[in-house]
C-alpha cells in the first residue's frame, strides 16, 4: 500500500504540474469560447452562455483534451521503454491501477477546471445567472432554488466524470496497442461506433451511451441523476481497470 500510494503521488504530481495539463485545461477553455461567442447578446448570462457552449464540442471536451495530460503515459513509456523502470520497483499490479485511478482523475480535473475557469471569466462580463432564461436539464430544479453556482458546479462535474471514461478506456486501449496516438483516436472511434450499435439494441435509456456519455439523464432529482452518473462511470471504469492490469501483466510476462 505504501508503494501504491507513493506511486500514485508521484503520478499525480507528473499529471497535474505539467505543460500538458495546462494546455489541456486551455484547450477546453478555447473550445468553449469558440462555440459560444457567437451566440452572446444582451439577456445573456453565465448559466446560458455555459449551456450553449459545449454544444457540437462535448467529444473533443470529454474525450481528446481530458487525454493529453495522462492517459498516453503507459503507452509513452513502453515506446521509451522505462515502464519496466517503474514496474521493477512498485510491481505491475501498483503500477497499473495507479496508471488507472490518476488517468481518471487527471481527465475529470482537467475538465472540470476548465469549465470552471471560463464560468469565471464569462462573469467579467455577464451577471451569473437571469431568471428568463432556463436550462430544462435534470439540474434545472437548483436554478429553481436560487443555486446557480450549485447548479455550474454539479453539470460541470456531471460532464467531467465522462472525462474519466475516455482516460481510462484509453488507458486500457494502449495496454493492448501502445502507441500514443492510437491512444488518443481510439477512444473517439470506439464510441461512435457504439453509439452506431447500441441505437438499435433497445436498451433501457439510462444505460443508453449517449446519455452516459453526453447527455445528462433525469433520475428525479439532481441529486439522483449526478449520483446515477457517478455509478455508472464508477463501474465502467472497474471493468477497463480490471482489464488493463490484467492485459499490462500479460504483456510484460510475453513480452
């Protein structure tokens, strides 16, 4: 336990005081501002503008920029070949779910700090929120309650969870193809194509993909939806940890 958790501070410290997660963190930033600035006028506030300026942009929000900081590092250090350095002295298993638990969270962060961050800057101009304009999302009822900034936080938070996915179904995929661009693309790929699959599965809607990944789903109340995506990401993020420690044993052990 003492390795994993000096592995993972160290990791921590790689991801998140890095150039990379700076740009990855601007990069959102930038997105947001380029889908939204167009759209301002003068009833505008930072709830609307916030609304509006993901729109068209979610995936390379949650999927391509959350990936930069950390999620390529297996696959970068197989290919320099210094893996085995830190394998050697933490063990595959530390070294994995370490890899895991940081890409995740780095890729949350990352989001959520830059949705934060232009929320901030969009109050240089705009009041925070007016009562004519409303989002009609599961988190609507806390604009109801007067929360606007209980409300920024929970939908920005609600769609950087979906930024752990992509880390670490990234992650998981360069345990199995380590090349760092293949583990920035195939994450993108593998969604659409099962988003293409599963719109005619008929599966129940919260389980749908698109509300999994983009969309916030309505489970009755705020509360229960962000609770509902939490859970979700939760276990999927088990199940592709599972898999890349067991792929990263089995590729050292037949490498």
């Amino acid at each position: 336990m003492k390795q994993f958790l000096s592995l993972t501070a160290t990791n921590f410290y790689r991801s998140l005081f890095s150039g990379r997660f700076v740009f990855s963190v601007l990069g959102v930033i930038t997105v947001l501002f380029l889908t939204s600035f167009g759209m301002m006028n003068s009833d505008s506030d930072v709830v609307s503008v916030f609304m509006i300026s993901g729109s068209g942009n979610m995936v390379l929000i949650m999927g391509v920029l959350p990936l930069l900081p950390f999620a390529m590092s297996f696959a970068m250090e197989w290919e320099e070949r210094s893996a085995g350095f830190w394998m050697i002295r933490t063990g595959i298993r530390n070294y994995a779910l370490s890899k895991v638990l940081v890409s995740a969270i780095t890729g949350i962060l990352a989001t959520f700090s830059g949705i934060l961050l232009y929320a901030i800057l969009l109050l240089v101009k705009l009041p925070l929120y007016n009562a004519l304009n409303s989002s009609g999302d599961p988190y609507a009822p806390l604009l109801e309650a007067g929360m606007p900034v209980t409300y920024l936080l929970s939908y920005a938070l609600h769609i950087s969870l979906s930024s752990a996915l992509f880390a670490v179904a990234a992650l998981w995929i360069s345990a199995y193809f380590p090349n760092p661009f293949s583990t920035l693309a195939a994450p993108i790929v593998l969604y659409f194509i099962l988003f293409r699959l599963t719109r005619t599965w008929g599966i129940p809607e919260f389980l749908s993909l698109v509300w999994i990944v983009e969309g916030p789903y309505h489970a009755g109340s705020p509360l229960l939806s962000l609770l509902l995506k939490l859970g979700t990401v939760i276990v999927l993020c088990l199940l592709m940890g599972y898999g890349t420690v067991v792929q990263i044993r089995r590729r050292v052990q037949y490498d």
